[in-house]
C-alpha cells in the first residue's frame, strides 16, 4: 500500500508533496531534516492523505 502526501510548514509558507509506504515515518524524517530539500522549513504538520492501491495510479 502507497500514500499520496502532502505537509505544511508550521513557520513558513511552503508545502512538499511525496509518495511513502509508511506516512509515520516519512512525517517523522522530514520533521528530523532528513530531506535536503524540506529541511529548511521545519517542522512541518500533515495536511493531506490519500491511500493508494500501487504507486502508479491510471485513468481510463
């Protein structure tokens, strides 16, 4: 199982979408600094979540 994501900055107007199999952890690296690209804007707070069945997700 895959989760489409999506985390707010708590002290700066930004937002990070990704992909993780494990949305917990993910939140818990980023907010770590982890991630070059979104450590400069924690912490950060989940804003959004969306369950995926595979990570590629096709539209008829």
């Amino acid at each position: 199982m895959y989760y489409v994501y999506a985390i707010s900055s708590l002290k700066r107007n930004y937002i990070y979408v990704g992909i993780t199999n494990n949305p917990q952890r993910r939140l818990e690296e980023h907010n770590r600094g982890k991630n070059r690209t979104t450590s400069p804007y924690r912490p950060f707070e989940m804003i959004y979540l969306e369950k995926c069945s595979n990570r590629q997700k096709q539209y008829n």
